[in-house]
C-alpha cells in the first residue's frame, strides 16, 4: 500500500469544499485522505470515477450510516468493497441541486431583460430538476426577495451589488442533454438521487422532494448523449422558441483539462456569433477562462455569464457574492 498524492489532493480539496455543510463528508473525505489502503482500493476505478461524492453516495447505498465516524465508512468498504464499486462504475453522482437556482436565477432574469423570453438548456441536466426557475420563489437575505408563484421558496444569503429581479423570467421552452438523463417518474432513480444528498442536510432532501413534485407536472425534453454532440440540434430546436441560452452549475468539472478547453472554445464561438447565451457555475480551476485569475476562497463557485465572472457562489446555491 502506497499514497497517492493525487487521490489524496482530491478529497483534501473536496473536504475544504464541505466544511460547514457536512462534518461526515469532512471526516471521511480527510480519512480517505490519508488512508493508502483506501487509494489502492480506489486506483482500479477510473479518475473520473473516484470522486468523494460518488465513493461516499455507492458506500451509503450499500450500508453505510451516516453521519457516522470514518470508522463506518471503512467498514462498508471492507465488508461490501465489490459491490461498492459495482454501484460507482454504474451510477453518476446527478445530485441536480435545484437550491442552486437561487444563484442562477439574478443572470437568467439579466439575459431576459436584454433577450426576451428564454429557451433554457441544460448541459448535465440529469432529472431535469434546475430547468423551472419560474416556478419557485426566491429570498436574498438582506438585499430583497421574488415571489408570486405559490412555488417552494429557495434562499441564498447575498452580498454585493445583486441585482435582484423585479420578475420571474419567462421561460419559453427547457430542455437539456445528459449522459444517463434521469426520469422523474422512475421512483429507483429519484432514490437514488436522494441518497446523493448529504448525510447532514435534511432541508435539501425536502427542497428535493419539492422539485421531483414540481418537475412532475410538466416532465423536462432531456436528450441522451454526449453534451458536444448534442448540443448543436438542441441549440437550434431552442432558437424556434425563445432566447436561447446553456448552463450548467457544477458539470464540467467532470471532464478531463482537453475536453474542458474544447466546451470553453464552443462556447466562447457560440456566444461570439450571437447564437446563444452561456451561464456557467463551476469551481474556480475547471474554466479558467472564465475564472480570469480572481482570487476565490474555498468552496465557492464562480459563475460567468458569456465568459466573464459575475459573481462567487456556494455550490449548492446557499450563497452569492456579486462582483
């Protein structure tokens, strides 16, 4: 047995991400850490498959208690480390934090002032939850708030100039793209989505439940397949509708450095030549075309409108800065 230095880098960076939201994550991510037994167990899945998130969701789905000390996680993993791994090769972590609109939603409401009604796609759409903006109500602790729909209301603490909208915007027509795309319907799949929440954090399993219900009455056009290929027809069968405009909070952290480079290129095209408008919400280093070198304190996102940051947020919406 022998550390890995990347392995552990990872979940030290993923347990500064989950300080104040989750002390289990924290603890298990740091024990993964430094656990050279734990990386030689991890090192015959793919990197893209050794996320902590979806390392800690598989060992949940299989037994694992939590919040528990890492002691449980480690027992999980000896007692049931093949069908752990069987559950992370065949799933995705999908958690489609729909608290995440909080954040989102001041940069919809700003194209929609300049743009007209929106035609929304979302790039690893998984269910589909993040695709109603216009139905839920918004909070903006101190700085204002937007309601009217009867909706759920999600709350983000802000600070900076936000330019809290005045309206909900309209959505003309949402759709996405994702790898594995899961149905609301499929009561297995909303399980699992459930289990990706974390052990602490009661009020995002109901805020999950509550989007399920709302993404119910008027299921989502989620295509299969890989965002680059599928984008382009999407992009065009949003035009006929409204303004359309690409997103994604949290997804491309998932490809590798080429692929990432290539969706910037495409995106920054896009947007040049008029044809979309691009609101993306991702940690600091996966585009750093976007980032612009800003100084951005652990855990926080930075989300970009055309390329360029506008604001720092929390990763699952609890929080935004605006610059």
């Amino acid at each position: 047995m022998q550390m890995d230095g990347d392995i552990a880098e990872r979940y030290r960076d993923f347990a500064a991400y989950a300080e104040g939201d989750s002390d289990c994550f924290v603890e298990w991510a740091l024990g993964v850490a430094g656990d050279p037994e734990v990386h030689d167990w991890l090192a015959v899945l793919p990197r893209g498959k050794q996320q902590p998130n979806l390392v800690f969701a598989a060992a949940r789905w299989h037994g694992a208690q939590a919040p528990a000390p890492y002691a449980e996680l480690k027992r999980v993993l000896r007692e049931s480390g093949n069908d752990v791994l069987a559950t992370i090769r065949d799933q995705a972590t999908q958690t489609n934090e729909v608290g995440r609109l909080a954040t989102l939603v001041p940069v919809f409401a700003r194209i929609e002032a300049e743009d007209g009604p929106l035609s929304l796609i979302e790039v690893g759409a998984s269910a589909g939850l993040c695709l109603y903006p216009d139905r839920y109500d918004y909070a903006w602790p101190h700085l204002g708030a937007l309601g009217g729909t009867g909706g759920p209301t999600l709350t983000a603490d802000a600070t900076g100039q936000l330019p809290v909208p005045a309206r909900h915007p309209e959505i003309a027509w949402r759709g996405g793209v994702d790898l594995n795309p899961l149905d609301v319907r499929d009561e297995d799949a909303m399980a699992w989505l459930t289990n990706l929440v974390w052990p602490e954090q009661d009020d995002r399993r109901t805020r999950l439940r509550e989007a399920v219900a709302v993404a119910r009455q008027d299921p989502p056009t989620i295509v299969r397949g890989d965002l680059a290929v599928e984008l382009p027809g999407l992009v065009r069968r949003a035009a006929e509708h409204g303004a359309p405009v690409v997103f994604h909070s949290a997804v491309i952290a998932y490809l590798d450095d080429e692929a990432r480079q290539h969706f910037h290129d495409a995106m920054t095209d896009l947007v040049a030549a008029g044809t979309v408008r691009w609101v993306s919400n991702e940690a600091p280093r996966v585009l750093p075309g976007v980032t612009h070198g800003l100084d951005v304190p652990s855990g926080r996102f930075v989300l970009g409108l055309d390329g360029r940051p506008v604001a720092l947020t929390h990763g699952h919406g609890h929080a935004i800065h605006w610059l």
